[in-house]
C-alpha cells in the first residue's frame, strides 16, 4: 500500500466542512456573476442614455472624459466581478475531481519508510 492509497481511503466521504465550502462558494460565485450581469447592463444603459452627451457636447471635453471615465469604470467592475465568480467555479471544479497536487522534482513514495526491509 502506497501514499497514494491511504489518501483515497481516508477521503471517502465528502465532509461537512467540505460541503459548507462548497455551497458558500457557489453561493459567492452566483452573486458575483449577478453583480456582473447588473454592472453591465447599467453601463450599457448608461452609454445608451449618454450618447446625446456626446454629441450636443462635443466640443467639451471635460464631460465627455469624465463619462467615459464613468464607463470604463463600470465595464472593469464588471468583467472584474465576472472573472471572481468563474475563479471560484474553476476552484470548485477542481474541489470536486480531488487530484493529489503536483509538485514537480517529487516522486511517489510506496512501501514502508524503512525501506526495503534490510535492517
């Protein structure tokens, strides 16, 4: 029986903790991706409703920056909030498939620490 083995078995069941970590975090995924959906509609509508800004006030640029400004603004929280949610769906994706971690330079060890029995 190797390291390998002993893992899995004392991995069987999912835990509480486990399950509790998992609805959070769906939950936290789910909110953000609404806070996206809603940040972006109102940049959309607020663009919408800006473009007459634009063009009555074209020659004033102050406005103008500060709108777009306005608009940038909301397209990062936007995007931003959407990249935090699919973060949190990969993590939990990753949660549920339960791969060991890869560490590189390290092999498995099986057998006992020992070695192989020549004491």
């Amino acid at each position: 029986m190797g390291l390998l083995k002993k893992k899995h078995e004392k991995h069987s069941h999912p835990t509480f903790k486990g399950f509790l970590t998992a609805v959070l975090a769906t939950i936290a995924a789910m909110f953000l991706l609404l806070l996206a959906g809603l940040s972006l509609a109102g940049t959309a509508v607020a663009f919408i409703a800006t473009m007459p800004l634009f063009v009555v006030f074209s020659p004033v640029l102050v406005p103008a920056g500060i709108t777009t400004g306005l608009l940038a603004m909301g397209l990062a929280t936007s995007g931003g909030s959407g990249l935090t949610a699919l973060s949190i769906m990969s993590w939990l994706k990753k949660l549920t498939v339960k791969e060991l971690p890869k560490i590189p330079g390290q092999t498995l060890v099986t057998g006992s620490p020992g070695g192989h029995g020549s004491h």
